[in-house]
C-alpha cells in the first residue's frame, strides 16, 4: 500500500495506513474493544496533555491536506469545531470534573487556530516539540 510520509510528527500513521489499505479495497474494520499497550515507548507520555493534544489534532489535519486538499479539510476541521463544542456543552451540563471540559477546551482552540492557517503552517506547527 506503501510508506508512511514523514510529514507527521506522530499520531497520524495508524490512520494514514488504514486509509492506504482502505484505498487498495482491503477491509479496514474498527473495534471499540481492542486495547493497544505500550511497554517501552514513554516518549509522548512524558510531555504536557496540551502538547499531546495539539501534535494528535494537527497532526490529523496534515493528514487530511496531503489526502483530501484544502476544501474538504476545511470542511473536516468545521466538523470537528462543531463537534467539540458541542461536546463540552455537553459536559458542562452534565457537571463532569474539570479535566474532561479543560480537554475539550484546549481541542477547540487548537482547532480554531488551525481553521484560519493553510497545509503550510499547520505542518510547521505540528513539527514543533
């Protein structure tokens, strides 16, 4: 199906394959079940939650640049938005613990800003430790 570009910094390959695979008519299939562990790489656990959360998200949208173009990642990233916010009014009304609205929080400002920036400088801002 071929490689993975070295455009993501990380948290995009799994999705990039299954896309690849899905695109040479393999069965791609998703399990809520399925629990993946990870013994030896510790290295984006050691870093801050927000940092986690910006590399998956940006990362995601570099993904959809290189794959679907401007038009339809633009249209992704307003879905996302939408979603998250809808989400964390959701969570608020439901009175659920702070960490769960701080995460939803920092999703939608990342998205927001990603929203208003090109490929380009999504792609640069993800690359950035």
């Amino acid at each position: 199906a071929g490689n993975v570009p070295e455009d993501y910094f990380m948290f995009a390959e799994a999705m990039h394959w299954c896309y690849l695979m899905w695109k040479n008519d393999f069965e791609v299939w998703f399990t809520a079940q399925a629990r993946v562990l990870h013994k030896k790489n510790r290295s984006a656990s050691q870093l801050p939650a927000d940092w986690r959360i910006e590399k998956s998200v940006l990362c995601k949208y570099v993904f959809c640049y290189s794959q679907f173009g401007w038009l339809k990642t633009k249209f992704i990233e307003i879905t996302d938005l939408l979603s998250y916010n809808f989400s964390m009014w959701r969570l608020m009304f439901d009175k659920t613990n702070d960490t769960s609205v701080k995460y939803w929080r920092v999703c939608r400002q990342i998205i927001w800003s990603a929203l208003w920036t090109g490929a380009e400088k999504t792609g640069q801002r993800q690359l950035k430790i």
